[in-house]
C-alpha cells in the first residue's frame, strides 16, 4: 500500500509541471496600466517642450506723434533670448479718457527680435483724429508676466497751433511727466513744444560724504555717466550706469554739468533727481 501511494503521488507531481504558468489577471493589467502611463509621461514632456518660453521680454521705450503719424519703439530686452516668432500689436484710441477704455483703430506684427533689438512701430491714417493713443503689444507664449505690454499715452489735440511755441513751467518735473529711480529717467515733451536739449546725469560724492535725503551736500559731485540728446514732443526713457557707492542722478534741461556746485542745479533747470547707493 505505501508503494503505491509513491507512484500515485508522483504521476500527480508530473502532471502539475508539464500545465503551463499563467500570470494572475491583475498582474497583467498592472502591467499595461504602466505601460499607458510611460507613453502618457512621455507626450507631456513633449508638449511642455513645444511650449517652453523663449525667454524673450517686450518693452516700450518711446511713443511720439510726428506731423502726420504715431510711433512707438519696443525692444526686446538686452540679454533675454531672441524671439522665435512675431507677437501681434494694436492701437486703441480714445476720444476722452484712457485709450485703454476705448477702441482698436489699427493693428499690425512685430517681428522675431533679436536680444536688444527695437522695432519702430507706426501708425499713419489719412488724418490723426484728436484724441489719446496707446500701442498695446503682447509678450511670447507662457512669458511669466501679464502677457500684455502698454505704451506711454500719446494725445493729439485738435488745430495745433504752431506758431503758439509751449515754454516750460515749473514746476518742471509736473511739466515734463518726469521720474527718476537710480539709474533711469522716463519724461515727456509735450505737444507743440519745439524740440530740447536735456540733459540725464549721474554724480558721485567725494568720498567720505554720506548724503542726506535731500542729496546734499551737493557741492563736490563729479559727473560719471551723462546722456545729453535734443528731444522733440514724445515719451523717452534714459538709462546712466552708476558709480560705485552714494549716488545722485538729475535730469535737468540744457548741456552737461561736470560738478555742482553748494545750490546743486538752478531751480529752472532741474527737472527730476534721485539719491541713493550703489554697493
């Protein structure tokens, strides 16, 4: 009886080893469930590539109105990547008020641009309709900002009179819509007023000398950098490195002044100024 048990045991043994394996069910849907999120992982990576920023950033520099048009400048700033397609632009005109309440007049392209380069954008009807302007532009797909970029406000007014010549009056950074922060000065000249010469200087102090708010002592300043240009009617924006240190910048109407003296600018010079350190 024993001897028989072991043959019979060892048939089943047999038999069981010649069935073939098959995995349980859930084993194989585990499986494809991984292999149809690896080929899901890999369109995502795809697609966020195709869409990647191209580091580019617009900005306007300038707006102006010349005799028979609007321009406005816009630069791709200096060291972000070069454009790699062209982005839309518009311009919104309002009779009264903000022009970014009002209406699309017109539209066009700016081209691919290069890392610093500027394109002159313009805008030339029949006849310019009295009123405020702006250039609206917008940035390259998924750039980290509001996407959207506005000009400074250009206002034509209706029968200029161009033999009525517009003075300036202090006080001249109201007159002149004028800022100054470190090193940038953004200003306007109005409308009508014959063109120029201004002046966007940064002083350093001797050394040694610890400036109040109000930027005295300003005897002992000595010009670092200086941008002096004639400007005709239009919105600029100016750029001087900074020296090392406290520092003074001022815009002031006229040529260049190498040192100030103790009473700094003439009142009727002086346009805009800012104090600060550059460390």
């Amino acid at each position: 009886m024993k001897k028989g048990n072991k043959i019979t045991a060892s048939i089943i043994a047999a038999a069981l080893l010649a069935i073939p394996f098959v995995p349980p069910s859930h084993s194989t849907f585990a499986a494809a469930l991984k292999n149809e999120q690896t080929q899901k992982g890999t369109k995502q990576s795809v697609s966020e590539d195709l869409s990647a920023w191209d580091k580019s950033s617009l900005s306007f520099t300038a707006a102006n109105e010349t005799s028979d048009s609007l321009t406005a400048t816009i630069k791709n700033g200096q060291g972000s990547g070069a454009m790699k397609g062209e982005v839309n632009y518009e311009v919104y005109w309002s009779a009264n008020g903000n022009p970014k309440d009002g209406e699309v007049i017109a539209t066009g392209v700016v081209k691919a641009l290069a890392s610093g380069e500027t394109q002159v954008l313009t805008y030339q009807p029949d006849q310019l309709a009295p009123g405020n302007y702006m250039f609206k532009a917008y940035q390259r797909p998924n750039h980290p900002g509001s996407g959207e970029l506005w000009s400074e406000s250009i206002t034509v007014y209706e029968n200029p009179q161009t033999n009525q010549q517009v003075i300036p009056q202090r006080p001249l950074d109201q007159f002149f819509h004028a800022s100054v922060k470190g090193g940038e000065a953004t200003f306007t000249v109005p409308a009508g007023m014959e063109p120029i010469q201004i002046s966007f200087t940064s002083y350093a102090y001797p050394e040694g000398i610890v400036p109040q708010a109000d930027g005295e002592p300003y005897a002992g300043q000595t010009a670092f950098k200086n941008v002096t240009k004639v400007y005709g009617p239009g919105t600029y924006t100016v750029d001087v490195d900074l020296p090392n240190g406290y520092f003074q910048t001022d815009l002031y109407l006229g040529p260049k002044i190498e040192k100030l003296t103790a009473s700094g600018h003439p009142m009727d010079k002086i346009i805009a100024a800012n104090v600060g350190s550059n460390n």
